[in-house]
C-alpha cells in the first residue's frame, strides 16, 4: 500500500510540468503552495478564476455552500467572485498546486 502511494506522489510531481504547461496553455498562472496541518484559509474572494489541485496531503474546500474533499491530483475551479476557504485537515503537510487565470 504504501509503496503505491509514493508511486502516486511521485507520478504527480513528476507531471507537474505538464500540469503546469497546460495550465499556462489555458491563460493560469501555476504555483505551489505548502501548509503545515491545520492551516486554515477562511473566506477568500478573487477577481478572477482559480485554479487548485492538490499534490499531496488532505484539503477540505468550502465554496457555494458546499463542503468538499478533492481527491489528490483532481482539479478544482474556483470562479471569480466566489467567496471560499481551505483547511489542511490532514495530520500532514499539504502541497497544492494553484493558478489564477491572467486577464
């Protein structure tokens, strides 16, 4: 089991170019954002879409008063406008990818 999670990790690193030119190839900015357990983000609003997924770790995001835990390597829109939070609810770090599309 545990072998086929660091087999997983590392597929998605090792894809993170790839993400990270297709993301550019549809006008977003692509980052990497780390938080340690427990960090919590609450009531984020941008004025333009953004883009998240998640490498490793465990995020809960709240948006349009839906509560929802994205699977590692799932890509999550956040449009413009929309009031959202995330939480690091794992016991661990969690590293995300994140992009706001350019104007």
């Amino acid at each position: 089991m545990r072998c086929d999670w660091l087999s997983g990790r590392f597929n998605l690193l090792m894809h993170r170019a790839q993400i990270e030119q297709n993301w550019h190839s549809r006008g977003f900015s692509c980052g990497l954002w780390v938080d340690p357990p427990r960090q919590v983000w609450e009531d984020y609003v941008h004025q333009t879409d953004e883009l998240l997924m998640i490498l490793e770790g465990e995020l809960e995001l709240e948006m349009q008063g839906r509560t929802f835990r994205p699977k590692v390597g799932e890509e999550v829109l956040i449009p413009a406008q929309v009031t959202h939070s995330v939480r690091n609810v794992g016991g661990t770090t969690a590293r995300w990818l994140y992009g706001y599309k350019s104007a």
